[in-house]
C-alpha cells in the first residue's frame, strides 16, 4: 500500500518531511505512482544537487526503483546524460533518455518540494527485441510505455 494509505490521518506535509529525509539520507527519494492504466515513478531530490529529476514510467514497482537508483547513481558519480543519449539498464536493458515536456503534471511532489523549475528525463526503455516505445514494434507484454516529451533528433 501507499505511504498515505497507511498514514490516514498523516498530511500532505508529513509526507513532505518524509520525503525530505529520505532525501538528506539517501540523495533522492524514489516515488512510484499507481496510475490507470500505466504505472509510472520518478525520483525527488535530484534538482537540490543541480540535477535532472528522472521518471520511469510502465514498470513494477521494484524494477522502477532498481532502474531510476542505477541512472541517479550513475549522474551524480559520471554525467548527465543528455536527450538523445542510450545506456544500458540493470537486466541488459537499454534505454534512450527523453526530456520530459511538463514534468509539474507527472511529478507533483517534485514540484512542491522544489518549486516549477524541476527539469527531469524520462528513461524510455526498450522491449526485449531492442524496439524502442515509439516504433510500431514495441511489445512490452501488452503493457504500454507513454513517452513524456518528444524524442531528441538522431544523427
């Protein structure tokens, strides 16, 4: 269940301080919503290191999480990567990073804690024969990947 399903009488700035110090913690917080009819998560405390929010969207909840900690780990210790970029997940998976067009509509408690200037990048995985979420090919099971923005140009 949700943090403020187990916390009825809890408000939203109780979850803030949640949040907060899971932040001062760990670097970042990780935010999965269980949204109809696709999942998605994103991360919280990115933007307070000069960073990008990142956001997952179609995966369980513990493949979102392991997914968005290995690209934040890898942004704070390497580079950020940029729209248009690929890398390679946990599982051998690759992925293409999206700039996410409205993030203050996805990523409402990144927005609250850190104002409208929040950027982020959507990590826009690929299905098991390598096809990206935009190509007539995609299947991911059945399941659809939404892309949040519009794809970098390739050269």
């Amino acid at each position: 269940m949700c943090w403020q399903c187990d916390h009825p009488e809890a408000t939203r700035a109780d979850y803030h301080d949640v949040l907060r110090r899971k932040i001062s913690e760990h670097g970042w917080a990780v935010q999965y919503v269980e949204d109809e009819p696709t999942p998605f998560a994103y991360t919280i405390g990115l933007h307070g290191a000069g960073l990008p929010e990142l956001l997952v969207t179609a995966l369980a909840p513990r493949q979102a999480a392991r997914v968005l900690n290995t690209v934040a780990d890898y942004m704070i210790r390497s580079r950020v990567p940029a729209p248009g970029d690929t890398m390679e997940l946990p599982d051998g998976w690759r992925a293409e990073f999206v700039a996410v067009a409205q993030p203050d509509v996805h990523m409402c408690l990144a927005v609250e804690l850190y104002g409208p200037d929040v950027r982020a990048l959507q990590i826009a995985w690929r299905d098991e024969r390598g096809h990206s979420p935009w190509c007539p090919e995609f299947n991911a099971g059945g399941c659809r990947q939404p892309v949040l923005g519009v794809r970098a140009w390739q050269t």
